[in-house]
C-alpha cells in the first residue's frame, strides 16, 4: 500500500472517529474498536530503526501491559499486516520482556508501572502507546485521548526520537505535539 493510500485510510478513520461518534466514551467496546484503529494507523505512519528487526520478514511484536476494555480490540490485530509485516500480540509478564517489542500499549489500568514501563522503554526503538492520562507528556510516544467528544492523539517528538523513531510528517500534522512535562 503506498504512503497516500495509507494516508487517505489514516484520514478516513480519523473522520469517521470525529463525526459518527461524538460520545466516543460511551461503551467500551466502540472506544476500544476506535483505539485498536488508531494504534493500528500509528504503525503504518511509524519508521523503525533497520536494525529493530531481524530480517525483512520478522513480524511487527505489538506487546500489551496491564488490562482494559481496550485489551481485546487491539489484540484482534493480530495477523493482520502493517509494513508489509505481519502483527504478532505479545502479553509480556515482566518489565525486562518489553525489550523484544516493537510497540507498546499500556493500558490505563497500568498506572502504578507507567514510570517503570516508560524507564524501561526510554532509548529502545519501541512506539509507546496508550490512553493513560498526560501520557505523551509523561514520556511515551504517542498518547490517546477524548477531546469534546472525539479521539485525539499526542505525540512527543522528542521521546520518538529518543526511541530512534521516524514519524511520518502527515501524522505529525494530524496529532497535538508534546513535550516531556519536567516535573
């Protein structure tokens, strides 16, 4: 798929998120179905180091941290292809597994580790996502949130550089750049 194609479907989920669901938080299911579409788009629109990945073929590894609604919707990207790269879901147990992945979503019930989690990740060609409060300005990549009613993103550029991460300058225009909150 070329870099306009996936553009144009970036675009078309991000308008079908602002106008057919002004009550974005109104079941989990739809929020998380609407999520799982955003962290699926950011992988499109994201470069990797080249040595990130073993060969060619190696699979995107989409690793989740911690539980929510959101869990299920973005585990069903499994199998599906990004990249020309096949999505593998991880569900590592330990902190120090989160090495082997490419993206990281960190559910909102994961808090309590965020600082743990983000340490662990500063440095690492790995996308952070998540849908914890403030979490673009805590130091992860790219942070979802609900605006007036609608699904919008973050993204702290200096944390993706950090990751040694290209974001593509289309989705640099589409989402609120951040900084790292110093206190």
């Amino acid at each position: 798929m070329s870099l306009k194609s996936n553009i144009r479907a970036f675009i078309a989920a991000a308008i079908i998120v602002a106008t057919l669901t002004p009550g974005v938080g109104k079941t989990a299911s739809n929020e998380g179905l609407i999520k799982a579409a955003f962290v699926f788009n950011f992988i499109k629109f994201i470069d990797w180091p080249s040595s990130a990945f073993e060969a060619p073929n190696t699979p995107i590894k989409l690793c989740i941290w911690g539980n929510s609604p959101v869990v299920a919707a973005i585990g069903s990207l499994n199998d599906k292809k990004a990249k020309n790269r096949i999505i593998n879901i991880l569900r590592p147990q330990e902190i120090r597994d989160i090495a082997q992945c490419h993206v990281l979503f960190v559910a909102s019930a994961s808090q309590s580790k965020l600082k743990d989690l983000l340490g662990a990740t500063d440095g690492k060609a790995i996308l952070t996502v998540s849908d914890v409060q403030n979490f673009a300005q805590r130091g992860g990549v790219i942070g979802l949130f609900v605006s007036g009613g609608k699904m919008r993103f973050a993204i702290n550029r200096d944390a993706a550089s950090r990751s040694e991460l290209r974001i593509s300058s289309q989705l640099l225009k589409l989402g609120k750049i951040v900084s790292t909150d110093k206190h």
